[in-house]
C-alpha cells in the first residue's frame, strides 16, 4: 500500500516492508521518469516478503504519487530524497538495485554514505547521462534550451522527454565518471547490448570508477528494462549471490 512521508522537497510516495530476517534490507531506486510500481520493483517486493526480508521503494520528487512539478526535478534531489528514505527507514547496511538513472543515484551514494551500503546491483545504470545529453544536442536545441528553459527528445516508451536546463546544469554537479569510488562491497553491473538508452559498453566505465571489483553481466538480446523473466531470473541469482 502507498504511504506518503514529508520531506524538504514535498510528499514522497513509498512503500515499505519491514522484515525480520537478518539478510540485507534491499532499496530499489527507479529511472527517469518511471516509478515505484514498475515490474521489476513489484518482483523485488514480492522476493522479499517471500525471504522475510526489509524492502524499500518509492518516488523521487516529481516521479510517480510523489509531489513536485517535473520541471523542477533535478538529479540532487533524487539523491537527498534518498538519503532521507534510507536514514528514516533502514537501521542496517542494504542492497542498492538502481535501473538507469536510478544506478547513477545508487553509485552518488556510495560515494556519499558508503557505510550504510552492503552491495550495489546496476541495472542499464546511466551515470553522468546529463553530459551525454548536453554533447548531443545541436545548435536549435541549444538555442531552445535557453530560450525556453528545456528541450524535448523522443522518447521509447509513450510522451518525450523533458530536459531542462537546471536538470542538465544541476547534474554535472553528481558527475561521477571522472572520479573513483573506493568501495569495498560487491558490486555486479547488469546490462542488455540491445539496450538504445545506455551503451552497453557503460558497465567497463563504471568499473574502472569502481577499480575494476564489480562484476558485470551482459545480457546479448537484452533491453533497457530488463524485465523479462529471463533478466529478473539474473537479477534473483545476483541477489542470492550477494
């Protein structure tokens, strides 16, 4: 059942079950303009409630049940959203299963609070994609990014994108790719190579950042979504394996 917390940023939509096993509490963080009921986040929570086992998903400001005008969405509050679900809800290091922009967030926080993270799984994660966006972009887009605030881009699943201005310009500020990240937990990259969001090369850079310890898989007739029965199979066996 939805629940709704306060936060600096407005009502945040979650759900919430709260286990007694001791396995690591698993968080899920959804993608860019998706939310907490996709099907991968519904297999998540029916995994864990079949272990016992703590499970938290929810809507970043502007995404889903959650308050927020989508033109005000930026990547830093998706982050400090975060941050406020996991220090309110999880008492114990967890599992980060963050789906595209969702493992951006995941990998900011284990720069951030890397303490209360047990292990990372990276589904399609898309750090750093605000950059991949401004270099794409042509001189009409840029002149309509300033004179209107944002662009539109087509979009593989029904209404475009919007990214505006503050998205793209707030996001360099969470720009990870540059840097590394010392973390001593496992981490596992999932990937499709017919994924036509992310370069299915993308889990070799964020290995590098992560010093070359996670683990990657690629899935050759895999999506972007990766939820298919056979991509949520893989994503079970990496959880038990963690």
């Amino acid at each position: 059942m939805t629940k709704f917390i306060a936060s600096p940023n407005g009502k945040l939509a979650y759900d919430f079950y709260e286990g007694s096993s001791s396995l690591p509490p698993i968080i899920f963080l959804c993608g860019f303009k998706s939310d907490m009921n996709g099907s991968k986040a519904e297999w998540l929570s029916d995994l864990c409630q079949s272990q016992n086992r703590t499970f938290l998903r929810f809507d970043y400001f502007a995404h889903g049940g959650s308050d927020g005008d989508f033109m005000d969405f930026t990547i830093g509050k998706a982050v400090s959203d975060t941050m406020l679900m996991i220090n309110k809800f999880v008492n114990q290091p967890a599992i980060i299963i963050g789906s595209s922009m969702g493992g951006w967030i995941g990998l900011r926080l284990l720069q951030l609070i890397p303490d209360t993270i047990h292990g990372f799984i990276g589904i399609a994660a898309a750090p750093d994609f605000t950059r991949k966006i401004y270099a794409s972009l042509d001189d009409g887009h840029l002149n309509q990014l300033k004179d209107k605030g944002y662009v539109e881009e087509p979009s593989n699943y029904g209404e475009p994108y919007i990214f505006t201005k503050s998205l793209l310009d707030e996001g360099e500020y969470h720009c990870l790719l540059d840097h590394k990240i010392n973390f001593d937990g496992p981490a596992h990259l999932l990937q499709g190579k017919q994924d036509t969001s992310v370069d299915w090369h993308m889990p070799d850079a964020i290995n590098h950042v992560l010093n070359n310890q996670a683990k990657v898989t690629l899935i050759g007739d895999g999506d972007h979504s990766l939820s298919r029965d056979q991509d949520v199979r893989i994503l079970r066996d990496i959880i038990l394996d963690f």
